[in-house]
C-alpha cells in the first residue's frame, strides 16, 4: 500500500512527461488524476490504519548509499506523523489535478503541467516520508526544483521567469544553512538516520564548541541552521519574499505549493526534528519570534494588496507564522493541526481565486471586479465557507486549529511566548479584516470590470466546482472531526512516539486551562475586523481612499510590502550585478581572454602575417634569401669564438 502512496503519483509523471505527445493531453490528466486519487484514498486509509491502529511501519526499499562511516538506506518511515502529511499532500493534490482539467483546459502544453504536479508531489512524498536526513533533503530540493518548474511553466511571460529564478534562488540562501546543519549533524552525531540521532541528542545537552572566540551550543547551532532551510521554504520573515512573486504561476500551481505542499515542509521538519529542538530552548525561542513576527508582517501587507492571489498568498505566510509559534513554544501538535486544517480552506480559496479569475478572462486585481455573487453564486459560497475557516468563524476549521495556538502562547512559560500571544491575536484582527476586504471587493457593490467581461462571466463547470466542494467538506469538518485526536484526550494515544515533547512539556494539556477571554480574543477580534471591513467597503465605500491619503506614508510602506524587494535589491542584487559585470569585463575580459585564449591567439595571428608576407611565390626571392642564409653560416664559422681552430 505504502509503495503505491507514494510512487503512482511518480508513475503518472513519467507516463505524461515522456508519453504526453504520444497518449495526447487527455490521457495525461486522467492518468495523473487517477493515480493521484488512488493515492489519496489509500492515504486515508493509512491515516486510520496508524494514527487509530498504531500500526507504525519502517519499510526498506534498497541501500542507497555506502561510503566509510555514511551507511543511508532509502526507507519509508511510516509514523502518525507521516500519515498526517500524506493524507494532507495527496488529498490536496488530487483535487487540484482534478481542478486543473478544467482550469488548464485551453493551454497547449497540458502533458508538461501535469507531468510537472506529480512529479511535484512525488518529491513532497519523498520528503515527508523520509527515515533520514539525506532522504529529507532529496525531497526538500526535489520541490525546489518542481516550484521553480511550476512557477515559471508559462516561460514565454519575463514575470513568471523573474518569478521562478526568486522563488529558486531565495531557497538557495535557506537551503545553504539546511544543508550545513546536516553536515553538523553528521559531524557530531556519525549518522544521519533519524533514529540514531534522537537516541544520542540528549548526550549533547550542554555542550558546546569554540566560533570566533564564542562558546557555542551544539544543539542550538545544529537546529537552528536548519531551521534556515525551514525559514526559505516555508517562507518566513526575511526569507518570504519569493512567496507572493510566485502568484504569477498557474492558479492550480499556487494552491498545491501554498496550501499543502512546499510551505508546509518547513513546519513538517521541525515537527519531525522536535527530539532535538525540544532540547534547545533558545531555537524554539528563535522559531517562536520568527513565527511571531512573520504572522504579524504578512497580515499587515495583506491588508493593501489589489491581487486577489496575493492576499490569499500573504495570508499562506501569516498563517505559517502562526504554525510556527506553536512549534517554538512547544505545542508541536497543534502546529501540525493547523497545517492540517489550513490546507484545506486555504486550498479552497485558492481554488475559488481561480474561479474568479477563470470567469473574469484572467482578470486578478480586486479593483476591477465586484458584483458578483449573483453572477458566481457556487464560487461565491466557497470563497464564503473558506473565509469564515480561515477567519477561526466558530466551528469551523480555523476556529478549532488557530485558536488553540493562541492559547498555546498564552499559556507558555517561555519569555518570547508573551510577545507572540500578543501579535497573533493582532494578526487575527488583521486577517478577519482583509479576509473581508477580499469578499466585499470581489463579490459585493458594483461591478468594476468592463462590461463586456462582466457581461461574459459565467460559473465554472463541474470539474472545476467539484473540487471546491470536497473542499467546503473540509473546511467545515476538518476542525472538529479530529480536534479530539490532534489536541484533545487523545492526542497522546494518536502520536506517540511521532511527536517527542520533554516530560515538563505539558502545553497541550494547559492550553485548555487558559482563561475565558484568551480564548475569546481570536473571535472577537475576528468580529472586529469583519466590522471595520464593512463600514469600510459597504457602508461608506469613500473610506479606504481617504484612510490612505491621509496616512500615505504609511500605505506606501505596506503596498510595498516593507520595502524588502527594494532593500534586498539595494544591498544585495545591485552590489552582485557590479561585481559581476566589472569582473566580466575587467577579470574575464580583458584579463583572463585579453592575455590567456584571445591575447595568445592574437600574436599568433601577427606573427603568421608576418610570416605569409615572405611567401612571394617568386624563385629568385627564394634564391636571394637561401644565399643570405648561406652568407650568414659562413660568417658565423669564419668569427664564431674557436672557428680558427
């Protein structure tokens, strides 16, 4: 069962990557469809098998590598946190393979796109179900790889190339200190596989080692090296701006990386390192500050943009701030209940984006829409039921995940978690408000498209609004169907061993002691925000405009996000581009070519001219030069030193 989880989705990669042309674009969706869906159900059916039944599994596929003391097997490790991601990762991706029949249906290059989501999830597969870091990685660049792939699939627009390079390189700078930390862990531990280096963290408490005349921990630098790799693909706060240049991919391509797939690796493998990050107290203080910080950023950015994908993509960020948080302050379980119920809405609004967009021929910006709920009444409810989960609206989802994460740092003992309590109740304000904004724009007032667009909109067909629908099921069951096994009594029966928390951990049991108005405070200021959301765009439309004249300044800061694309430009991009060029020209150029290949080969040329110039085809110059030669012989033997003798 395990093997055909995670290989259909390879199968029907290879079948459409290398017989699309052959079979023809329709076969390649419904075989990449199929396989996907099959995976998805026997996903479930893992999910029960071991989260319910405990029946952990640890499956050897071959040795993969043998090289002195680096012994690695390519295994599947098969734990109930494992069968959490698979059933996120392939429910999630089956729908979107099915969503995207008809979303992609007038694009001529089919076979490549869908070739490109399996493959895309395959690699996701790889990761989540890795039994050793050197797997992990592999599936950790094997999404990089497939994002960059996805994001720029329309090639022939400069904004999806510039968008795929970003999203590439920005990875590059996380992946950088992902790939030292496992060097370190190699160093330090002798193994890389999973087990072996839980067993021994313990022995590295409190020992450290000399940098630059510093002591530093062990532990803390090895978690938090790679947790720079969780920072860039999971899109945190320095590291996040590749995520919403990303919308210029496909609709499809945004929902399966920002809902279910790439963003959430980051808080899969901290989840999965927590036997070693529950040994450091100051990386989990990083990752709750990181955490904190992105979930408030994100939301206050969110509040500005007129891309409709792009709100939904600053939402994705604050939404996996607020993963984070619970994973720095130890409540692994109700991160990974988030990721759980965020794929869902958060895929659905996606999803519903898509619809929108579908409808309005490609048109994105909020300010150019409006009036359709009756013209979009399907799309309409999604986009509603995914807004009221993704807002923590009372028994939904979001309601169920969220809050307990805010309860969570309300809870914690730790000296940072205070500081998160506070900005991610003020970014569930934030959120309630441009979560609204989003539905009043799109859907309410008048219509401010063309009127030939607006009077062309139509609802998408059934393939496109069948997914959104399982979706809907999602957004409103997901919360309270599994709150009982994730954070409730029986979280601990449920994840045994997948979840290592220290016996003074006991957040997830606290949370539920917090007082009546911590847990209130996400719902009210979710009112909040859907208030001020509705004075603003439908009792008195005039509001927004005036509200950024008269604090311009700071519209500017949040329209242009921070202004981190133009910082990073500043010091990093412009510096490297002068760099570059002046060693192009002054290093490459004119030194390396200028005396190397193209300085040697233009002497050669002088001197064969100078050579060809004696080459008359004359006899008598021929003759005049052998007698000059034959003077000067005899000249030389005549008074040469010795000649005489």
């Amino acid at each position: 069962m395990y093997y055909a989880i995670v290989f259909l989705p390879l199968a029907g990669a290879l079948i459409a990557g290398f017989f699309g042309r052959l079979i023809g674009a329709r076969a390649s969706e419904i075989v990449t469809s199929a396989f996907l869906v099959i995976a998805a159900l026997l996903s479930w059916l893992a999910f029960f098998q071991v989260g319910l039944g405990g029946q952990d599994e640890r499956i050897e596929i071959f040795r993969w590598v043998t090289s002195g003391e680096l012994q690695v097997s390519w295994a599947l490790r098969i734990d109930t946190l494992t069968a959490v991601m698979l059933v996120v990762v392939n429910t999630i991706s089956s729908l979107v393979h099915i969503y995207s029949i008809g979303y992609m249906s007038h694009d001529p290059h089919r076979p490549r796109f869908f070739a490109y989501l399996s493959l895309f999830t395959f690699a996701m597969l790889m990761l989540v179900t890795a039994d050793n870091f050197l797997q992990l990685f592999f599936g950790w660049e094997g999404v990089g790889l497939m994002s960059y792939l996805l994001i720029g699939f329309w090639y022939q627009k400069p904004e999806a190339n510039a968008a795929a390079i970003k999203a590439f390189v920005v990875n590059r700078v996380g992946d950088f200190g992902f790939a030292l930390g496992i060097f370190a862990v190699f160093y330090i531990f002798g193994a890389i596989q999973f087990d072996t280096v839980f067993a021994a963290a313990p022995d590295q408490v409190g020992k450290t080692f000399s940098f630059l005349g510093w002591e530093v921990d062990v532990l803390t630098a090895i978690c938090l090296l790679l947790f720079m790799g969780a920072m860039g693909k999971s899109a945190q706060f320095l590291l996040h701006t590749w995520l919403p240049d990303a919308m210029e991919g496909p609709t499809p391509v945004s929902a399966l990386i920002h809902a279910a797939t790439m963003v959430t690796a980051g808080v899969f493998m901290v989840a999965r390192l927590s036997p070693m990050f529950e040994f450091s107290p100051t990386a989990l203080a990083v990752v709750t500050l990181v955490g904190a910080i992105t979930a408030f950023f994100a939301a206050t950015v969110g509040l500005v943009q007129n891309d409709i994908k792009r709100v939904v993509a600053y939402s994705t960020c604050s939404q996996l701030g607020y993963m984070f948080v619970a994973i720095g302050v130890g409540a692994y379980a109700a991160g990974i209940f988030h990721l759980f119920t965020h794929a869902f809405f958060k895929a659905l609004l996606f999803l519903g984006s898509g619809s929108v967009i579908h409808a309005l021929h490609d048109e994105q910006d909020m300010r150019n829409m409006g009036g359709l709920r009756k013209v979009l009444p399907y799309t309409w409810i999604a986009m509603l039921i995914g807004t009221l989960a993704l807002t923590g609206f009372p028994f939904l989802a979001g309601y169920y995940s969220k809050d307990a994460i805010v309860e969570a740092a309300y809870v914690s003992t730790t000296g940072i978690s205070s500081f998160a309590f506070v900005l991610t109740v003020f970014a569930a304000l934030l959120t309630s408000f441009y979560s609204w904004r989003l539905m009043f724009m799109t859907f309410h007032g008048k219509n401010r498209s063309e009127p030939e667009v607006f009077k062309k909109a139509h609802e998408s067909p059934l393939i496109i609004l069948v997914p959104l629908a399982l979706l809907i099921v999602g957004s409103i069951c997901a919360g309270f169907l599994f709150k009982d096994l994730f954070i409730h009594t029986g979280y601990s029966e449920f994840w045994r061993t997948s979840l290592f928390t220290l016996p003074s951990n006991n957040i997830i049991n606290d949370l539920h002691e917090a007082p009546l108005v911590v847990k209130l405070s996400p719902a009210l200021m979710m009112a909040a925000g859907f208030l001020v959301a509705f004075l603003f765009y439908k009792v008195t439309p005039a509001a927004p405009a005036n509200l950024a004249a008269a604090f311009r300044p700071l519209y500017l800061f949040l329209l242009h996000k921070w202004y981190f694309d133009e910082l990073y430009d500043a010091i990093f991009t412009r510096p490297a581009l002068r760099i570059g060029r002046f060693l192009w020209k002054k290093g490459d150029g004119a030194t390396i070519d200028g005396l190397g290949p193209d300085g040697v080969a233009a002497r050669v040329l002088d001197v064969t001219k100078g050579v060809i110039r004696l080459q008359s085809g004359y006899v008598y110059h021929y003759a005049f030069a052998m007698l000059i030669g034959v003077a000067l012989l005899i000249t030389y033997f005549m008074f040469a030193p010795g000649a005489s003798q």
